[in-house]
C-alpha cells in the first residue's frame, strides 16, 4: 500500500523548494507545459505561489494530494472489458451505453421500444459500467498528472500512465477507437451520435498526458500511441454515420462535437481539422444564440439551466483550446449581440438574484461549471467582478481543489 505524504512533509518539501537555485528557477519558469485546455502558464503561476508558501494554493495543494493518495491507496484501474454486457459487435472492446433519459414504454408488455422522458434519469442506465468507469479515467488522470506536477513525485505520473494506457492502449483491455454503441435506445437502435458527448470530457485525459510526458512510465512511444488513438477516433467522428449524426446536432450536442474535434485534432496534430472544425464552431454559436444572449435550444429542456451553463461551458472551453491554434474567439461576433460574453451576461442577473429563473428546472441547480466560467471571464474579459461573483455565488466550489490550482 502506497502511503500518503505527511502534510508536514509537504510544508518541508515548499520550503526547500523556495530556497532553489535561481539558475533551476528560471529554468522551470522558462518550460511550463504545453496544456491544450488547461492554461500551463497559470500552472506555472500557480506552482510558484506553492513555493511562496501561499495560503490558498497550499491548502489547494493539500486536497488535491488527499485525493490522489486515496486513488494510489486504492488502486483501481478501469477498462472496457469490466462490463458484463457483450455489444452488438461481439467485441468488448467496444464502448457502450443506453440513452440515459429513456424508459420502457408501460404500454408494451415488453417495453420496447422505449420512450423518453427528458430529464429523467433511468437508473438502468448506470447497468453498463463504460461511461461511469470512462468518468474516473477522466478524473483520477488528470488529480494524479496535477499531483506529479506540483510535487514531482513518480509514484503520481506511474499510476496515471496506469490508468491511460490500460483503457486506451494495452491490447487486452483498450477501447476500440469508435462509439458505435452509445446511449443505444432498446427497440429502436444498438447506438447514435448523442452518445458521443459521453467522451467531452476526454481533453482531460489529454492534458494529464502531456503533463506526465517522459516521466519513467509514459515514454515518447506511448505519448505517440495515444495520440494515434485519438487520431483514430477523430477519424471515426469525422467519417462514420453516427459521427455525422452528431456534427448535425443543434443545440450542446453540437457545441461538444465541435469541441472534441478540436481537441483530439489539437493534440493529434491535424491542424487543418482544427482550423476547419473552429470555422464550424462559429456557426454554431451564431444559430443557437439570439441577439439577447440567450439559448433557446437549451431553455426548451427540462433541465434548463444546467443545459444552459453547460453549453456556455462548452463555449469557454472551445474558446481556450484555439488559443492553441493562435485563434482569438472571445470577442467574436457574427451578428449583433451573438458572442459568448453576452451569453454570460444573460445569466449573470439570475446569479445576482436580480431575477428569478423562470425556466423549466426540475433538478437542483448546481453551480460547477458556472464557476469555471465566471473565473475565466474575469481573465479573458480583464473584469474582477466575474470573479467576485464566482466567489459569492458558492464559495465551497470557488476553492475546490482543481480550480483553485488550474486557475
């Protein structure tokens, strides 16, 4: 069993740190990493305020190393194989998912086909264990990658590369490079292009890869092997049926297509998918926004302000990974009013309680994503009360771990 390291240790180890020749210093400041959704200058900003001693990034720092010392206590690693379930394919290699938001039709003596119901989540849908076990790769990656960066200690990289290369490029147990049968709907089909925003979150996963490279157990080759993985997949979403299904999404469906074809293409090095996909982007957002700011595709859902702080979300990140491609979108504009600093403002009244969400809301309004937002629009727009009002709107999430060290 790994033990955890002794917070007091920590404190020890910063303080060392501090007293470091200026020679290696600069040297560090000089090569921050080359994150696509993360900003690796503000890692850099941030690992140096460790070494400061600063409050916040300290006790940061200190949640963050709780967490990744339980993932190394615990050891779990993830893999497609793990479902019970056999796809279609006959392969388990193969992902797969039932729509979550879909339900035996009580009509039907079998069920089937089934109906949906937005909003409701069918507790079946968790029976096939591939996207929840995805959801800890993407997370339990990148807490561990963020770890090895802050404190340089092997034992955070070796156990990231674990996970990575046991769900995306180890022979027995690696998913096969497609989503043929995502969020399938029993009675009417073995999978669907909806099922592709299962994978948004995989720039995760990405940045943790690029934050452990040339570490003992994540050499160059499997950095090119994984990159080949998601050149593969990328592939995949531009060519296949269900790939082109989703491209034709109108609402969130479409921001995150267009979002995880930037990123793959980002980080596979296909420059010309990147610049085309973002031409796409611009599109997007011109016809889910009206002129006010708002979103009607996602104000029409059950959900609707988790619906429409996810999809603005999606604009914010969209907007960080072409900072990559020297692309500039957080001003842009194709008709009056139709820019994501004005989506912003549209909700910021209701976070101000100056009005009171009339939309359809049939879960309990979270505030994570909002956030994240709020405090890379007080960087991008030079405005502090974006930030003042992450801070008040809920404080508890404004210092989590994760966003207090990557922002």
């Amino acid at each position: 069993m790994v033990k955890p390291i002794k917070y007091i240790s920590l404190l020890f180890v910063l303080s060392f740190v501090s007293c470091v020749s200026a020679q290696i210093k600069t040297e560090v400041a000089s090569s921050f990493p080359k994150t696509l959704a993360i900003d690796g200058k503000h890692l850099q900003k941030n690992y140096d305020l460790i070494v400061a001693n600063d409050a916040d990034k300290v006790r940061a720092l200190k949640s963050l190393l709780k967490k990744a010392d339980k993932i190394l206590e615990e050891a779990n690693v993830y893999s497609v194989m793990d479902k019970k379930q056999m796809p279609p394919s006959g392969d388990k290699h193969d992902y797969m998912s039932t729509g979550p938001y879909w339900w035996p039709d009580p009509t039907k003596p079998d069920g089937l086909p089934y109906i949906k119901k937005d909003g409701l989540r069918n507790p079946t849908y968790y029976d096939i264990t591939d996207s929840q076990e995805l959801d800890k790769v993407e997370d339990a990656s990148l807490t561990l990658a963020l770890a090895y960066y802050f404190t340089h200690e092997n034992k955070y990289a070796n156990f990231a590369s674990k996970l990575i290369k046991t769900w995306f490029l180890d022979a027995e147990t690696r998913q096969n490079p497609n989503l043929n049968f995502g969020q399938g709907i029993p009675g009417l089909n073995t999978g669907r292009g909806t099922g592709i925003i299962e994978t948004r979150d995989a720039y995760r996963v990405l940045d943790a890869a690029i934050l452990i490279k040339e570490t003992p157990n994540w050499n160059k080759e499997e950095h090119e092997a994984l990159k080949k993985w998601f050149s593969d997949y990328l592939t995949w979403m531009l060519e296949s049926p269900i790939g082109k299904d989703e491209a034709d999404s109108k609402n969130n469906h479409g921001t995150f297509y267009s979002e995880q074809i930037i990123a793959f293409s980002l980080f596979s090095e296909r420059p010309e998918v990147t610049l085309k996909e973002i031409e796409i982007f611009k599109n997007r957002m011109e016809s889910q926004l009206k002129s006010d700011g708002s979103q009607p595709f996602e104000l029409a859902r059950t959900k609707s302000w988790g619906y429409v702080n996810m999809n603005l979300f999606g604009y914010f990140l969209i907007a960080k990974l072409a900072e990559n491609a020297n692309i500039q979108l957080w001003n842009q504009q194709i008709s009056e009013g139709k820019n994501m600093r004005n989506a912003l403002d549209w909700i910021v009244p209701y976070l101000k309680n100056e009005k009171q969400w009339e939309y359809e809301q049939i879960q309990k309004i979270s505030y994570g994503e909002t956030i994240k937002i709020l405090k890379l629009a007080a960087i991008k727009y030079s405005n502090p009360e974006y930030e003042a009002l992450a801070k008040k709107i809920d404080l508890k999430t404004y210092q989590s771990d994760i966003i207090e060290l990557t922002y």
